[in-house]
C-alpha cells in the first residue's frame, strides 16, 4: 500500500509540473499565414499577420488554401508591430 500511494505522489506531482502555468500560456508567436487560390498553393492571393496581442494585419482574399509559419516568439501579450 506504502509503494503505491508513494507511487501515485510521483505521478501526481509530475502532472503538477506539466500543467501549463499562466507564464506559460501567455506565451506565443507572431504567426504568418499566406492564402492561396487553390490546392496547388502557387498562387497567394492574401495574406495575414497575427501579433502577440492577438491583432491581426490581412490584405487580399482569405480562402481554405493556407500556410502558416510561426516567426518570433512572444510573451505576455506584447506586440511586436510595425
């Protein structure tokens, strides 16, 4: 019985560490996404940045066809624009 509430400690306070904490959370990336016309993703027609604080910049046309890249890191909400 000891082993296993000792064991059952370990899993719990290893849960407790993988928790996302808030600093954690916070934490993201200026992300790009580019739009294309079709499957074959060779024609952008839009595009949109998404900043640290959740603004977004777009211009052109948004469609289903899309790339996204994740740039720079960020956190606490701060934004990175121009």
């Amino acid at each position: 019985m000891k082993r296993f509430v000792a064991g059952l400690a370990v899993v719990a306070a290893w849960v407790l560490a993988m928790a996302p904490t808030p600093i954690a959370a916070a934490v993201r990336q200026v992300t790009e996404v580019y739009y294309y016309s079709d499957a074959t993703y060779t024609v952008e027609v839009g595009y949109m940045i998404i900043y640290c604080n959740g603004t977004t910049y777009s211009e052109g046309q948004k469609t289903t066809y899309q790339q996204r890249y994740y740039m720079d890191w960020c956190a606490g909400g701060s934004a990175r624009q121009p």
